[in-house]
C-alpha cells in the first residue's frame, strides 16, 4: 500500500553523488511539500564515480554520459535547494542546525551561515588514503575520487608526457587504472603490499587476474610498500619500494584505500562503529533519530556475520539513501537489508566477481566454513566461444547454508555471482542453489550451469557422497593418485606432489591392484570431474578417499 505525505518536513543532506543524491530525489517523490536542501561541497552534484577509469582510458568516450544529474537539473525536475562549493563544517544536535561554509563567498560576512534542520542526512562519502611519505605531495601524484581527480589525471595522459606511471594498490580502484592506462599506450608498474593483487580473495583465484596482468606487461610487485617518492622539483620522477627497488616513473596513482569522512558526525558526538563508520539502524537512523547516515561512510549490517561493517560500494549507497530519504520525510519506509559485498571487476581479458565470504576470511571471521571450487565452461561447451570459469563456492558444514562465492574467468563471471548473491539474501542453501531453475540454450548457458556444478559438489560434500581435498593443501603423506591422460599430466605435472600414480580414470577399475588400500588418497584429474568419478569408484571399493577440489588446474594456481 502505498502513503503519500504532504508535512512541510525541511530535510538537509549532506553531500551528494549516490547516497546523497539517491535520498534527495526519493524524498521529493514520496513528500511534495518537504523542503529539500542539498549540500555539496563540490561543483558536481551527482555523477558515475565507478565509470571514472573508463573515461581516462576513453573506453567511455563522452565525460559529459558521467554526470548522472546536474544541480540545474535537481533543482527542476525535482524542486531541490542544491547548494554546490558550499561545506557543512559542524552540527548543533541541541539546535539542529548546521554550519556551512560557502567556498565561493565573495566577503567574510557572507561566507558562513547557519542552516536549521528537521532532519539531516550524512552523505559524506569516503577519502582515498594518502600515506605520509616524503615526495607525497608531489603535483603528479595522484588519487581518483570525483571527477575533478579524473580530469587532473586524464589531462597529464593526454598531454602525452606520461610514458610510465606506478599504481600504488591491486584492489578493484587500482586495477581498473592499470587496465585504462595500458589502454593509452602507457607503461605501468603495480606495486601491492600483500602478496597477491586482489586481497580479499582467496589466493588461486586471484593468480588468473596476476597472470592477466603480466601478458600484458605490467610490471607487478607484491609483498612490497611504497618507501618513498624522489621529486625533480614539483615532479615525481621515480618511486622507491621497501626492499630497495626504484621504478621511474611519469605519474603516481594511490589506490590503497579509503578512509570514511565521519568527522562530522565524530564532532557531533553520532556513535562510531568498529569500523570507523557511523552506526545506523535498520532506517539507517544515526544515535540521534534526527539524523541518517548513508553511503560509504556509514556501517551497514553485513549478511555473512550478521554485524555491522563498512562497505564501500556504489550500489549499496545507492539504496541506503533511497531508503533513508524516505523514511526522514514520511516516518515509514521499508528496512535496509544486510549487504554481501558484491562486486566485479574486468582486468584486459580476465573477469573476477565475489559476494559474501572467501575461505581466508571465514577463518578471520571465526565462522566454521568449507568450499568446493569447479571449473566449468560459461556456455555449452560445443557451442562456439565458451570460455573457461572457475567458481569457489563457500558455505557452512552442517547446514550447507551458502556463506560466499568467488568466480573468475571471461564471460559469464557477473551471471553467477548474482545468482549466488541472490540466494544468499534469501538465506539459501547448496541444495536450494542446486535446485535452481535457470535459463539454459547453447550461447547463454548450460543444462547444468557453473552454479550447479558448484551445489552440486557441495551437496556431495554434505551428504558425504565425496570428501574434498583443498586445493592448497598438503600431498605428503598420502597417496596421489592421478586420473588425466599422460600428455596432459607431462603438459601440466601436478604441483607438490611427488611420488603421484598416473592410472587413467578409465583404467582404474582394472589397476585397483596396483593401490593401497591402507593409504589415505587424493585423486585428481583436470578440474574435478574424473576425480569424482575416480573417488566414487574407489571408495566403493575399501578406500578412505579425497577429490582434490579444482584438480590440477586449481591446485598449480596455488604454487605458482
């Protein structure tokens, strides 16, 4: 049922682009008669801050296609007081009003005033994180947040003077700008300090992205911090990285992070959460019920653990904010739902998506999880163009109930993490997952899609049908037992595991004579699925066994 409202509410929100701009226009479609005011210390408004890399790269032609709406256009279509360069510098919770800070004051006297609220909305965003090191300041040392940041950058590229640039951090920010830069012709060195791009992945499935990323000849250093930056006046000309090596350079982009803007609501005396976000409720209510908070600076419940934690991500501020406009001008709206941490992103031919928790940070949760990884072809494999995908999928044990997925490969990787996603907010399991009704024909899919494969192994699991092996886990002091044919075995050996018997998944039941019925034992073929069948075969035949998840494909990722 829907409720219109017409209460004369004044509502002020700070800061614009998702969040911000997402609760402004909510809040004049559900109150004609609020009073709305935006402010945003900025020039632009509301704009597409994920397609930033894309435009420096020109695979997104037209700047103008990244302004999602301009103050002239809030202002009539939606009746909203927008107020651009202009700063909320402290609220009065006792008043409830705010300071402001024009930035384009002409005098003294006009430059701050006081602006009384009904209710306020924190939409204050995120900062990139600029280490403090000498030559930091440097005018070509480089962050990109807004579109001011994409335009400082683009121009040094198109003024042809950059050759070389060093991106400081493998995340998704990072090497979306290695990607576009490569795209210009510019040479890029990738500099991380843990020792994988990707961190919040499991290991083997970032090595596809690494392997990316050196066929196209970037330079990667892992496991290495940005020491120091040399200058040449105002200039970056070279960077030095904490085991001594220097790498020359025409530009530095920091993409290690973001550091949420709550100072405002720390001044306020609004309540801090673990993670250095604003606590907020199910109606994204702050400690005092007069103020909201939305967007990368708030903390949200996250849906694996059940608690609340940032989650720096364009969509998610996106419905935060619509949602809180709603509620702050008509009392009711639907409940913020916990948030997964979905996301993509495409590195040159290479695709990685993930949602929820990876096995590394189950463990760093305390959450009791296991994983099966399948390899499979995103299409039916006789249908031309299927390309290869690997899919890890994590979940509880005892209950199957579905904790996280990651998947890389080319085509097909978003598919499958919404798919996952989607069950995860409904609470799903690996048997509600294997029990899918999804589209299949030739170019879009298959009979038994990758996320069937998945559930499917995972059921096995839980219905103790197959026992599974991790793919990083130790071979010694058991009998490996290889079912691929021997060109694929001499083509691909399998890593760390020496003393490994080569018997043909076809030969097995003939040769069971040459195994040891005594010895614990690993099978593994390619991807899994010989190894399924070798497993069953012997387990019906007095062997303790184990299919070594992902087989050798997965497993010589985790040694490389």
């Amino acid at each position: 049922m829907s409720v219109e409202h017409d209460a004369p509410v004044r509502l002020v929100i700070v800061g614009g682009v998702a969040g911000g701009a997402s609760a402004a226009t909510r809040a004049r479609r559900m109150n004609e008669q609020a009073e709305i005011i935006l402010v945003e210390k900025e020039e632009d408004v509301s704009f597409a801050n994920c397609g930033l890399p894309y435009h420096i790269g020109e695979e997104i032609e037209n700047r103008d296609a990244l302004v999602v709406a301009s103050a002239d256009f809030l202002r009539r279509r939606f009746r909203l007081d927008v107020r651009t360069r202009e700063e909320v510098v402290s609220i009065d919770r006792d008043k409830r009003c705010v300071t402001v800070v024009r930035h384009g004051a002409t005098s003294e006297q006009d430059k701050t005033y006081e602006q009384s609220y009904d209710k306020l909305i924190l939409a204050p965003g995120a900062s990139p994180i600029v280490p403090d090191l000498p030559g930091v300041d440097a005018s070509n040392v480089l962050t990109l947040r807004n579109l001011v940041d994409m335009d400082r950058i683009k121009a040094r590229v198109d003024s042809g003077l950059v050759r070389r640039a060093v991106v400081v951090g493998a995340g998704y920010i990072g090497l979306e700008m290695v990607e576009q830069l490569r795209r210009r012709g510019v040479a890029v060195d990738l500099v991380e300090l843990r020792d994988q791009v990707l961190p919040l992945l499991d290991h083997e499935m970032a090595r596809p992205i690494d392997d990316s990323l050196r066929r196209n000849n970037v330079g990667v250093y892992l496991g290495v911090g940005l020491e120091s930056i040399q200058l040449d006046g105002d200039l970056a000309t070279s960077v030095r990285l904490s085991d001594g090596t220097e790498l020359s350079t025409d530009l530095v982009i920091l993409g290690i992070g973001v550091r949420p803007n709550s100072g405002l609501a720390t001044q306020a005396g609004l309540e801090i959460g673990n993670t250095g976000g604003i606590s907020i409720d199910e109606f994204s209510r702050t400690s005092d019920p007069n103020i909201y908070a939305v967007g990368d600076a708030s903390e949200p419940v996250y849906g694996p653990t059940g608690t609340p934690m940032r989650v720096p991500l364009a969509g998610l501020a996106n419905r935060s904010g619509r949602l809180a406009g709603e509620h702050a001008v008509t009392g009711h709206s639907a409940v913020a739902t916990p948030v997964w941490g979905t996301s993509v992103v495409r590195v040159f031919d290479v695709s990685v998506g993930m949602t929820g928790l990876t096995r590394a940070s189950a463990k760093r949760f305390g959450k009791d999880a296991t994983s099966v990884t399948i390899v499979a072809k995103h299409h039916a494999g006789y249908f031309p163009g299927a390309e290869v995908m690997t899919l890890k999928l994590t979940f509880e044990p005892g209950t199957g109930k579905v904790l996280g997925a990651q998947c890389v490969g080319g085509e097909g990787i978003d598919k499958r993490i919404d798919v996952i996603a989607t069950a995860m907010h409904f609470g799903g399991t690996v048997r509600d997952l294997a029990g899918l009704d999804l589209a299949y024909a030739p170019p879009f899919g298959s009979a038994k899609d990758p996320v069937h494969m998945a559930a499917f192994a995972a059921c096995n699991a839980l219905d103790e049908v197959e026992s599974f092996r991790d793919s990083d886990d130790s071979l010694d002091d058991v009998q490996i037992v290889d079912v691929r044919g021997a060109g694929e075995i001499e083509k691909a050996p399998l890593r760390e595991s020496s003393g490994a018997i080569h018997i043909p998944v076809d030969e097995l039941r003939e040769r069971l004579g040459e195994l040891d019925r005594a010895k614990p034992t690993v099978v593994s073929c390619a991807v899994g699925v010989r190894g399924h069948i070798a497993a069953r075969i012997l387990r019906q035949n007095g062997f303790e066994v184990q299919n070594l998840s992902g087989g050798a494909t997965v497993r010589n990722r985790c040694f490389e």
